[in-house]
C-alpha cells in the first residue's frame, strides 16, 4: 500500500491480504481516499472512498444521495474516459439486479423476488439438498488429509444453486466454468465469452421452464407478479446470474485465503 498527497494507492500486496489492509485502515478512522489496484477489472486506477467503520457503512448504504444504480456508474465512468466501457465485456444483462438498482426499482425487485423465495419453495428442497451432503461426505477419501475446499466447500454451494434454479446436473459443470471466467478478471475476451454463453444458457433455461413450470426457484420468479408487473427476460437473466454468485462465489471466497484441511475417518 503506497501512499500520496491525495490519496493511499491500492496496490498487488492489498489483492493478496485486504484484511490486513482493512484493519490498519480501521485503527486509523472510518473514510479513507484510496486508489483503486490497476488490476482491478472495471474501476481499476480510480479514486474511490474506503469506508471501513460499521455505523459509518450502514449510514452511506441508507443515505438516497448515494447510488448503486449502473446507469449511474456507467455515466460517472464515461465522464472519466468517454471513449471507454469501462465495465468491458461484462454485459448488462447479467448486472441488472436488485444490487445495482436504487429504489423505487430496488423495491419492486425485491418484492418480485420476495413472491419466489418462500419458506414452501425451499423446505421443498431439504430432502435434495441433504442428499447431496451426504454424497460428498461419503467421497472425502478415507484415513487421508484431505482438502475441505475443493472437496467440499467448491462443489456443495453449487450443487444447492444448480437446485434453487433447476439447472440439470449435467450443465453444472458449464456453470462452473462459466462462474470462474466471469469474476477472474484473465481479459476482456473471456469474460465476454463467458458472459455470452451463460446469458443464452439462461434465457433458454428460462423458455423451458415457461413452456413446462417445475418447482424451484427460477420458476418461481418466472411467475412471479405484482399485479401487472412481472420481472422482464433481461431482470430474469441478471437474477438467476445473482442468485449463482451470491450462492456459490462468496460461499467458497470465505475459505479461499485459508485453506481449510480435515483428516476423515
């Protein structure tokens, strides 16, 4: 962590250990100017403002001149550099959620939303859920330091995601790979290939459940309405693309920087 005159430069120490980072920060106040890490995919290099204090974070979170809305971010980046996207091949189709939207919008998400995820819709899938931790506790090999990342911390949230959506076991794997190209950051072709091909899997996998409903959650927000309102084919896609990340990536980002190990027996 470099700093300047205006403001302490983000740097490749940050991205390998940002708690140590965090801590030091809040020993020494709640806002802070900082760069961004030029690797950083989207706002890369930009000076943004750190808040690392509790109060001081729910305070910005519920403050309306503060916005989470992408138009905005898209405006603000073009202002920066009008001859670039600075959002690259992410497309918007997967970012049109309730996480990047201000109210009233947010509001009416989250009710849409709210319709789908009852307590019904996921007792619904205990008996599944339970089943597959089962089977990959029985796998962990025996007498044997194994691994609980990849063995199980990996796979298990995105096995109960592909069951929330009603995604067939045999495009899990596509999912998997999908997920991985898309918050790596490795370069702009990927990530648009990725975003591509998980966009068409999605509003396919929508289609079928219009012509055939089944019980899980993407049916659900297919039918979720608010009277005449209904979530359009781009929020659908952008919320299942949610749904999966918030699920399956943050899941398995809590152990990334300390591998967990266990000796089965």
């Amino acid at each position: 962590m470099v700093q300047n005159s205006d403001a302490l430069e983000l740097d490749y120490a940050f991205m390998q250990d940002p708690h140590a980072v965090y801590a030091r920060l809040s020993a020494e106040g709640s806002a802070h100017r900082v760069m961004m890490p030029p690797e950083v995919p989207v706002c890369g290099g930009l000076p943004v403002w750190l808040i690392t204090g509790y109060e001081e974070v729910r305070a910005a979170l519920a403050d309306p001149r503060l916005s989470t809305d992408l138009s905005n971010t898209d405006r603000l980046f073009a202002q920066r550099e009008p001859d670039q996207n600075k959002r690259g091949a992410f497309s918007s189709a997967l970012a049109t959620h309730m996480l990047h939207s201000d109210p009233p919008n947010h509001t009416r998400l989250r009710k849409l939303v709210n319709k789908a995820f009852t307590s019904r819709t996921i007792e619904k899938l205990r008996p599944e859920i339970e089943r597959v931790t089962a089977e990959l506790i029985a796998g962990l090999p025996d007498d044997e330091t194994v691994d609980l990342l990849d063995l199980f911390a990996f796979p298990l949230p995105i096995r109960v995601i592909c069951l929330l959506l009603g995604v067939p076991i045999e495009d899990q794997g596509n999912f998997r790979s999908w997920s991985k190209a898309l918050v790596s950051g490795e370069s702009p072709e990927v990530t648009a290939a990725a975003s591509t091909a998980m966009i068409e899997y999605l509003r396919e996998l929508i289609e079928r459940k219009r012509r055939v409903p089944t019980e899980d959650v993407l049916a659900a927000l297919v039918a979720a309405r608010d009277v005449d309102d209904r979530l359009t084919e781009t929020e659908l896609v952008s919320m299942a693309f949610l749904l999966f990340i918030g699920g399956h990536e943050t899941t398995v980002n809590t152990g990334s920087s300390k591998r967990g190990v266990c000796r089965s027996s």
